[in-house]
C-alpha cells in the first residue's frame, strides 16, 4: 500500500509560458487560494515543515520561486527551499539529491510537464521521490497545473482543445509515474480541456481521467482514495465500461465515435476510490464515506 499523498492542484495562474506575439506574460502570476496552499501544509506536518519547490517546468523560474516563498509565507510556513533544476546534470547534484531525502514534502510548480518528464524521466532524484512517496507516511507530492498533470504514468503534453475532438490532436507521453492509474488534466473548464480528456481516456480505457478546475485539487491517498479540495470541480471520466469506439480505425485528424463513457463531477467534500471506480458523497473529518461502502 502507498503511505504517502498526492495533492494535484488544477492551477490559477500564469507561469510565463503563454506567448503573444513573442511576449511572456508575466502580469498574472498570483498563486491558487491559500486554502489549499495551508491543506498542502498541514498534511506535510504543520508550518513548521520542509518543503521543496521543484521550478523546473516554468520558463520564469526565479519569479515563480519567490511567488512561493510569498505565498507560503503568509500562512506562516517559512522553511522552504527552491530547487531550480533546469536540465538532467542538475538533478545529480549532491545538495539537492540530499534535500529532497530529508524534506518533509516537494511542489512541483506549473509550466511544461514536458519538461518535468525530459528532465526527471530515469533519473536518481525521481527515484528517491518514488521510494520515499511509496514507503514513507507523511510525505507529500504535491503539483499544481502542469506539475499536477505530470504526476502520473500516462500524461498528456499537448492537445489543442478546439481539436480534441479529431483523432491525433492529444499528444501523450510516460509522466514522472507516481500514479499509474490516472490521466490528469489541468485548467480544465477555463480552457475547454474536457474533449481532450476524453480522447486520452479512449485511447487509455485502464486510465480514469481527472479534469482538475483552477483552484481546485485532489488528495490522493493510498494511491487510491481521491478527495475533493478548493473551490472548483474536479471532473471524473472513466473509460472502464466503453462500449464500441472507432477511434483505433478511422484516419488522422478524422472525428471518432465512443460509447458508455462514463463521467462524474465532483466539488469540495467530494471523493472518488480509483479501484473501486465508485464516487463518494461525503467526506467526514478525513474519512471517506459512502453509499454501500465502508473506507477504513
């Protein structure tokens, strides 16, 4: 059984990887709400814990860094170290190899989850970060946007979302595989990313597709129990009850046909049991509780 936590963060804000014209926004680089920073903080042991922030998706990493230590700041959680880790040689580094052995927690920032992938795939660093993920309880892996979408083993790294709906246009490639079972989307009613989900879940019908909104996450613990945080939804698609698709036979870029996808959508006080496949009404006091079902 899994003993530590994933918290996947749909994201809310702007890393500077949007280009117009050649230029990078910069103007919106607030973090999600503090509710879910301080959730982050308190499953990691109270603000009094270690944690490491992981810069390597973001073009901007130096002012997304500080927007961290700001935000952690202000709900008084002051320990905190920024790993701006651009390439593979990076991650052999002695310091931070080390570091990522004693914190008690990592956040991944936003940005490219392709770059996350390309820089961490295989390597020592990410090997720690499993081991310590599957064996130690308390240790939180926590991601928002494109560090959320990088959690799992089948990741998307790019789809245009007016296109998901045509065969090909969802790219997707091996993530850092912290979950297994799990697609992860991110920005997901903002940005219209539902088609783009679901053309991941037909072509991936072991997976379940979670469709995270912006200032919304979930709580993974046991690598099973999926609870519900922020202020958004967390949309759900399961793939495991498809009935006919077409979508192995038809040509690139031609619409494709499914049928009996199953979707949920779920708010705060929410949950989902992956295995089980079953949506949960209530969660209690960190519990989970449902209809038929007893979660000890």
């Amino acid at each position: 059984m899994i003993k530590g936590k994933l918290i996947a963060i749909g994201g809310a804000e702007d890393k500077g990887t949007d280009l117009e014209l050649g230029q990078i926004h910069r103007n919106n680089l607030n973090f999600f709400e503090l509710g879910i920073l301080r959730r982050i903080v308190d499953e990691a042991g109270g603000t009094d814990c270690r944690i490491e922030v992981i810069t390597t998706a973001s073009t901007i990493p130096l002012e997304v860094g500080q927007n961290y230590l700001n935000a952690f700041g202000k709900i008084g959680c002051t320990n905190i170290g920024l790993m701006d880790i651009r390439n593979r040689k990076d991650t052999t580094d002695p310091g931070f190899l080390e570091r990522i052995k004693k914190c008690d927690a990592v956040m991944f920032s936003g940005g490219n989850q392709l770059r996350l992938s390309v820089t961490d795939g295989g390597t020592e660093f990410l090997s720690i970060l499993k081991k310590r993920y599957a064996e130690e309880e308390g240790f939180i892996i926590a991601g928002t946007s494109a560090g959320a979408m990088a959690m799992s083993h089948t990741m998307i790294y790019e789809g245009n979302a007016s296109k998901a709906h045509l065969k090909g246009e969802v790219k997707i490639t091996t993530g850092l595989g912290f979950i297994n079972s799990l697609i992860i989307d991110s920005h997901f009613e903002k940005r219209g990313r539902f088609g783009r989900l679901v053309q991941a879940v037909v072509c991936n019908p072991g997976s379940i597709g979670i469709g995270l909104g912006e200032d919304t996450g979930m709580i993974i613990t046991e690598g099973n129990k999926m609870e519900a945080i922020g202020s958004g939804s967390v949309t759900v698609v399961d793939g495991h009850d498809i009935g006919f698709t077409n979508i192995a036979d038809v040509p690139e870029g031609n619409p494709f046909c499914i049928e009996n996808i199953k979707v949920h959508i779920l708010e705060h006080g929410n949950a989902f049991l992956i295995n089980e496949k079953q949506f949960i009404a209530e969660v209690r006091e960190g519990a989970l509780y449902g209809k038929q079902v007893a979660v000890e």
